[in-house]
C-alpha cells in the first residue's frame, strides 16, 4: 500500500489515539494515505470509525498481533 505518512501510536489511548491521527490528517492532502499503529483494541475499533466519521476513508485494518494498523485515505 502507497503511504505518505506513517505515525506510531503504540502506548497512547482514546481519545489521544484520534485526535492525534486526525491532525496528522490534516497536513496531508486530499487523496493521501496515512498508515496509523496503535496497540489497544479500543483504539483499533474507534479510530478507523471516527476517522470514517469525518469523511475519511479506511483502507484496511491488519492485525499484527498485539499491535494494528490502520490505513487511511484523507476526503
């Protein structure tokens, strides 16, 4: 998969988790994929449904086994 960015937020929690993806969101441009780690299963539920909340597009969600990553594509 084609990322332009990639941010680790292994140890953080939600709300942390969105917040800090939707603001790497929002120095990309539109079309752009950003590819998100996180190690908390309610970050790797909420994340990609808060992002589709605000008109982002989820790509794939892969389980690494402990940790996930999700791929967004920014509106």
């Amino acid at each position: 998969m084609n990322t332009h960015k990639d941010i680790d937020l292994s140890g953080d929690v939600c709300p942390y988790t969105f917040v800090k993806s939707k603001l790497a969101l929002e120095t990309m441009e539109s079309g752009q994929v950003l590819s998100i780690i996180v190690d908390n299963g309610e970050s790797a539920a909420n994340v990609p449904r808060s992002l589709e909340l605000e008109q982002h597009e989820v790509l794939d969600l892969k389980d690494l086994g402990g940790s996930w990553q999700i791929f967004v594509r920014k509106n």
